[in-house]
C-alpha cells in the first residue's frame, strides 16, 4: 500500500477516539504496518510512536480538569453509591440544585458540587458517578472517582435499599480495598435510600446491624423523608460546633470542636486576634449572660462570643 494512503487509513482509524481507546489502537496499527526503521514508513513508525505519548499527556489533562473540583466551605462530603442509587435526586433535594436525574444506571459521568445548608452553616456535598465492584481496580473511572473520595473529608454511602444488599457490601469492600476505611476513619456515614418501597426497612436493619460502627440512617430522597435526622447526622460526623459573633446573630461560624475563644477571634479576622484583651459569653452555655473568659477559654455549641479588644 502507498504510504500516503496508508496515513490517511491510519487517520481514519484514530478519528473519534480517545485515550486508552486511542492507544490501543495506534498499537494495533504499530504492530501491522511494515516494520522498517526509516524510509516514509519509518516516518510514519515515529509519528505514531509520537502520538502514543500526546494522547496520554492529553487524556491525563483532561481527566484532571472535568474531575477536580476545588474544596469550597468548612467540610466537603462526597456522595458514594452504586449506579441509581438516588445520589443525584439526594442531592438536589438537600440543596435546590437541578442535576439530571434518570432511571438509568451511569446519568451522572463527572463530580458535581452543591451547598447544602445544616444549622446556617454551608457544606460542599459532591455528586459522583455510581461506583462499581473492582472500582479500587479503576473499573467504571474507579481510581478518579475514588481520588476525589480521598481529597474529600467525609464520605456518604449512599446504598440502594430497592438492590441486594451485596451491592452495598461491594462498595464497603472498594473503599477498604482502597485504604479509605482507615483514613476516613469517624467520617463515613452509612445513607440508605427508597425507604418507602418494600422490604426496605427489613434490609436497612441488616446492614445496621452489618456495619453498626457507621452512623446509619434511612430516608427517601425521592420523598424528602427523615431528612432532619440524616443532616443532624451530617452535622455530627463534620465534627464541628457553630457559634455566633455578638456582631452577627444571623450567620454561624463553625469551628471544630474544643476550638478556644482565640480560635474564634482568629477565623473572624487575625487583627482581632492580635488586640484581643478577653470575651464575654452569652447564651445557653453561658454561666451567667456576659461571662467573662480569656482567649484559652473552650467553646461549646450555640455560644455567643463578644471579643473585648
Ligand atoms: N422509589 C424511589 N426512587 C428513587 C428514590 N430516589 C431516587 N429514586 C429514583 O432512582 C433513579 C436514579 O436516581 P438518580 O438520582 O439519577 O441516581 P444516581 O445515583 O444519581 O444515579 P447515577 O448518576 O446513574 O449513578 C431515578 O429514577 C430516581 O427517581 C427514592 O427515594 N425512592
Ligand atoms: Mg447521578
């Protein structure tokens, strides 16, 4: 065959495809065009070889930007469950955003973000694509999809309660394949969805027992029930408290648990940090109403701080 020809055949094949795909494929032509080291078809040999590593650096790119998605208030949760599990319906539920949702598996392909507000405090939730047995392996985007779980601070299970419960063991297994178990330790709650059909309820009470180590909860996403429960839930394995500024009884600040008043002082801004003289406390914890403590002093939930400077 004419080597202009045979480069325009090679163009053909490669048209449309991406990645791994790409790859092969450029292998697959390696392997069947004659083997000389130079000539037009030595050429030809190089250009290919060339290509190899443009699409790896190009996909890899690529993979990064539709998969990272930058980590945006005090805690960011991931969702994580089997293909239809109901982690898209969860999500617009909790936070009023309008992912497509649908009754195929594989509808959500990339990470999405939304805020979801618990006592007055914003949270990051993503949405991901559905995880599959031999995800650990990178089966159906596995290793990306278990990245953006690593770089996450707490991880939702969401479990089918409508599929064999061994789907939801599955997922269990990828993330302990995946040493996620030990790192997210304290901050995987256990979420099972479509409480409202039958058996549910039957099959939730054995995974609780199964895993009574997570925090576990039932709820219909489709139906918005229990969903007081799941965010107290939430909030719990954030690990913060809220407080408020004198200043601003509207808008909570949260700060993790046994942060002193200096820490407060610190997050509102560093100079308030820098001249302060002591606090008064007020509300529910307070000892008495304008209590007077210094900067080491431990915060408890719901206090109102007022920085003497
Ligand atoms: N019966 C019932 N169906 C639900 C519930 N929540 C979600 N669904 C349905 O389950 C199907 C899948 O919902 P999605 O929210 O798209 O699921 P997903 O987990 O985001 O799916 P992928 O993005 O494909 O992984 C849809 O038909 C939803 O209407 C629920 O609480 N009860
Ligand atoms: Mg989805």
């Amino acid at each position: 065959m004419p080597h202009a020809i045979a480069k325009q055949k090679i163009e053909e094949r490669l048209k449309n495809l991406e990645g791994k795909a790409r790859i092969q494929e450029i292998r697959k032509i390696l392997a069947e065009i004659p083997q000389y080291k130079s000539g037009p078809y030595g050429e030809i040999r190089a250009e290919l070889e060339e290509l190899i590593n443009k699409t790896r650096v190009r996909s890899k790119t690529k993979a990064r930007e539709i998969f990272a998605i930058k980590k945006e208030g005090d805690f960011q949760f991931v969702l994580l469950g089997q293909p239809s599990s109901g982690k898209s319906t969860l999500l617009n539920a909790l936070s009023g955003a309008h992912f497509k949702t649908a009754d195929y598996d594989f509808t959500t392909l990339k990470p999405q973000a939304a805020f979801v507000q618990i006592n007055g405090v914003g949270f990051q939730i993503l949405d991901l694509p559905g995880i599959i047995e031999g995800a650990a392996q990178d089966k159906g985007m596995g290793k990306r999809i278990l990245a953006v779980v690593r770089s996450s601070n707490g991880i939702i299970v969401l479990s089918d309660l409508s599929k064999p419960l061994e789907e939801t063991e599955q997922i269990f297994g990828e993330i302990k394949k995946s040493g996620l178990l030990m790192e997210k330790t304290g901050k995987i709650i256990l979420v099972g969805n479509k409480s409202e059909l039958p058996e549910a309820k039957q099959k939730f009470e054995e995974l609780k027992t199964k895993y009574s180590n997570f925090p576990s909860v039932a709820i219909s996403a489709m139906n918005q029930t229990n969903f007081e429960e799941l965010k107290q839930k939430l909030w719990e394995t954030t690990g913060l408290i809220y407080v408020f500024s004198k200043n601003d009884l509207e808008k909570p600040l949260a700060l993790k648990k046994d942060s002193t008043v200096i820490d407060f002082a610190r997050k509102i801004h560093k100079e308030l940090a820098e001249q302060f003289k002591h606090a008064k406390i007020y509300g529910p914890n307070a000892k008495f109403q304008g209590q007077k403590v210094g900067a080491e002093h431990i915060l408890k939930e719901k206090d109102i701080i007022e920085i003497i400077t």
